[in-house]
C-alpha cells in the first residue's frame, strides 16, 4: 500500500500507514490514543457486522427526551406525531444504525464511493453527505482506516481528520460504483417509508369547508360547486373533474392539495430490496425547511434523511406514458427512481386532459383499476421482484370530455365523485373582470364590460368561460404596451381583444 503524504510533517504512523498533519511531534502518544480508539471502536461496532441485514421490525425504542405528560404529542423511535395537519408528523434522529434501519456495510459503500468521487473529505463532511449523525459513521470510518482501506491526511477542529482512500481502498470502491454510483442520503428502509404515508395520508384529513374556502381563496368558485367538491376532496378517494375547456378545473385540482394541509415529511431515499429508489424530487417537490423559530424540535433531533415538503400536487398531461407509471432505472448509474404515483402520495395527481394521453385510457384503466380500490399499488424493482407500495393520494381526472364516453361502469364505480365545472353566470362573470382588473392593473368600468357582453356575447349566443377576462385583458394590457399607451379599458381596445381571441373560435 502506497504512504499517504503529509505536507507539513516529515514523521509518519507506520502501524497505519498514512501520516497525521500537526501531531507529529509525540508519535507515539498518538499511536496509543488511536490504539484505545480502534479497542472503543471494535467494542462499540460489535453488535453490528458488516454483513448484518437490514432491521425491519425493529421494536419501539422510548425518545430519549420525551414529551412531558402533559404534552399532546405522541413519540414512537422513528416518529414523533404531532396531530397537526399541516405537519402530522417529524422524524426523528436516530441513536444507531440499528434504529436508522441500516447496515454498516451500506454506510461503508456510500463513504467509499463518496470518497473516490470526493478525493478526500473530513469525518463530518462526509456524515453531512450521507445525512447521518457523525457518532453513527465514525466507527465506520476508523475501520476503514484499521483495514488500511483509509487514511488521514491531516487534522480539522473538533478533533475530526481528513479522511482519503488508499489505493486498495480506491480498488474496493470501483467496486462498490460498479453496483450504483449513488453516493447520497443513507437510504430509508421502506418499513418506515410505507409507515410515514399512513401516518401522513390524505384519508386521515378532513377539510371543513372553511379550511376549502381558504384553499381557493385566489378563484371565484361558485357555491353549487363547492358543496361538491367539499365532500369529495373530504373523502380522499379519486374524482373526476369535467366540463367545457377554460372553466378552471385545473386551477381547482391544483388548490386542492392546500386543504389537506401545509407540509409532509418524506425521505430522500429508500432501500427496497437491495435497490435505492429515490422519491424526493426536487421537479416535483417543494422542499420547506424547517425554521428555527418553529420551535418543534432542535435541528439535531429531526433526521436528516428526511425533508420536509409542501404535500405535493404532481400533474401528468397528455405526455403520460406507462414507463412513467413504472420504476425507472438509469443503466448507465443503476440508481432508480420512483414512479409519478409514489411521488403524488400522501397530496394530489392530477391526469389534466383525461383521454388525450400518449398511452391508451384502457391501458391507463387496466393499471390503475386494483389501486384505485385497494389503496396499494406493486411496482417491479431492478432485481424483478415486485414490491408493495402505498397508493395514497386523492386522483383527479380533469377532461373536456364525458366521463361516460371515456370509462366504463368498473372503473366509473372506482371513482366515486364525477363534478362538473359549469360555465359561470352573468353576475359571476362580471366579477371576474372586476377581479382581474385588479390583478392586471387597469381600472375597472363597469360599463365597458356591459359593452362587452352586450355587443359582442349575446348577439352571437357566445358562453362565457373563466378564462375570458384574464385572456382578454391581458391583450388589452399587451395592445397599450405595444402603443405606449396607458392602461385602460376602451371600446377599440376590447374589440381587438376580441378580433384577436375568437377569430377562429
């Protein structure tokens, strides 16, 4: 094994093979002080071999702080539930690799591939990486070094070293890369994953109709409309959102996700069968970290392989394809990633254009037809088996079309609330004008939106759509831009809007 060079000291560790910077001076005092931490190391690491399996049924261990009687609050070794919406539950740090759910092997693949790709790295740096605490990893990392697999090349603040690979260690590494490449977040068992989505699902919020009011406070819905939606969304179940294009039923399935409440917690990754799946996502999730202000919990309680995320809403359009229903595993990386369903749990998926996916709708049918149902769906890892996940999202199909033309009474039956999204009054569309004057920054006048209607809706029998106002002023607003003329309504102004939205509609 080649020495690893210290540029400041000349002496070196020969039992180790590698040199210290900045000790150098009392070689042996140091041989001695590695020795007794290598003997603490091997007395601590003994209960866990590099072999041991993953614990997946660990036992209920009591948090090491726990709340005081008078708390509301529930603790369980892995969560703490909070009775909280719009945060049901917080994971919290684990105490050892046994209660993480992971073997010290994992750990040593992920350091070690860390490290290659790294070149070197301090003890907490690398503990940063991998989302774990350092006490948890440092048994690890002076194996590593004992197996000459590992060595220092110098010394940081709070008695931490500068970790590198030797080269037998780099040879070991290329090794593990040949397995996967991922060198992130220490994957969570999927034990405690399928525990957070019940803990966290949608089934388990029920939304008052205040609580819906709130949702879409930024649309004018009808009433009628929501004492429909109020129940369904109540119901966490699918829906199926219908009627003529423009009337907003995306913009509604999209609020939706608000009613159930503000965040949920979900890892990183999980281990599923000797695969990393990742599920954060950061395309789809918005990531909301925890302030420290919230006074929940201290930052070094809550584990770290987690992230807190607003409860998502994932829509999927006419791009929808079945691989996007299904495992993806990149072959050149061999790191997986989870399918749309398993990143919409626990929030909203929204199929928006219902009937014009790329993919058949029987097939989409065929597919979703046992989950929509049983509330689990099996999806197929890269080693072939196929594994249960939890299916837990309300799904909302939104479509130009009718719902009886597309499905048939089986599936029909799967989704129990079919709403429709109805043209809006006379009244409600002038006070979606008087709104989006607002929002686009041109006086209102009442008036001209009576010459609107009047000239150019009702002689011609044109409906009214929610999307006209917006539409229309704002080629109002890009007409004045354009003329370097100020904002405001006019006749001339609506009746080029007009020319120029309905010439072929």
């Amino acid at each position: 094994m080649s020495q690893l060079n210290n540029p400041s000291s000349n002496s070196s560790i020969s039992s180790q093979g590698a040199q210290v910077a900045g000790l150098s001076s009392k070689p042996s005092s140091l041989e001695e002080a590695l020795e007794r931490i290598n003997r603490l190391a091997s007395a601590q690491t003994k209960p866990e071999s590099a072999t041991q399996p993953i614990a997946t049924s660990t036992p209920l261990q009591p948090i090491s702080n726990p709340p005081s009687p008078s708390s509301k609050d529930s603790a369980s070794s892995t969560f703490r539930t909070t009775h909280d919406s719009n945060q049901p539950i917080i994971p919290l740090e684990p105490n050892s690799l046994n209660a993480a759910g992971i073997s010290e092997q994992i750990i040593e693949e992920i350091i070690m591939r860390f490290l290659l790709n790294r070149g070197e790295a301090p003890g907490r740096v690398i503990a940063e990486q991998i989302k774990l605490p350092f006490r948890l990893i440092e048994p690890t990392l002076i194996r590593l070094k004992s197996q000459q697999l590992s060595g220092y090349l110098g010394s940081t603040a709070m008695n931490d070293y500068i970790h590198t690979l030797s080269d037998s260690g780099r040879d070991r590494a290329r090794r593990h890369l040949q397995k996967t490449t991922y060198f992130g977040s220490a994957p969570v068992p999927i034990e405690k994953y399928v525990e957070s989505v019940k803990l966290q699902s949608v089934e388990l919020q029920h939304p008052t109709r205040d609580a819906l009011k709130n949702a879409f406070s930024d649309l004018l819905v009808s009433p009628q409309l929501l004492a429909k939606l109020g129940p369904a969304v109540n119901s966490g179940r699918g829906m199926f959102l219908y009627g003529y294009p423009g009337n907003g039923k995306t913009s509604i399935a999209e609020r939706v996700t608000r009613a159930f409440g503000e965040t949920i917690w979900i890892p990183r990754c999980i281990f599923v069968d000797g695969d990393i799946l990742r599920i954060f996502d950061p395309m789809c999730h918005e990531e909301v970290p925890p302030q420290r202000s919230e006074g929940l919990l201290k930052d070094s309680q809550v584990d770290h392989r987690w992230v807190r995320i607003r409860r998502p809403t994932i829509v999927a359009g006419g791009e929808l394809t079945m691989a996007m229903l299904e495992v993806a595993r990149n072959p050149d990386t061999n790191i997986s990633d989870s399918p749309l369903q398993v990143k919409s749990n626990c929030g909203v998926l929204l199929i928006d254009d219902f009937g014009r996916q790329r993919m058949s709708v029987d097939e989409l049918l065929n597919r979703w037809i046992v989950p929509l149902e049983k509330r689990y769906d099996y999806l197929t890892v890269s080693s072939g088996k196929k594994v249960q996940f939890p299916f837990d999202q309300l799904v909302i199909f939104s479509t130009n079309l009718e719902p009886k033309d597309l499905v048939d009474d089986a599936f029909l039956r799967r989704i129990p609330y079919k709403i429709e999204v109805q043209n809006p009054s006379e009244e409600a569309f002038r006070k979606l004008f008087e709104i989006m004057c607002r929002v686009v920054k041109i006086p209102h006048k009442p008036e001209l939106i009576d010459y609107l209607i009047e000239i150019h809706y009702k002689p011609s029998g044109r409906p009214f759509r929610n999307c006209h106002p917006r539409d229309l002023l704002l080629q109002v607003r890009a007409y004045c831009h354009f003329n370097s003329l100020p904002l405001e309504l006019k006749r001339e102004y609506l009746d080029f809007a007009v020319e120029n939205y309905f010439s072929i509609m």
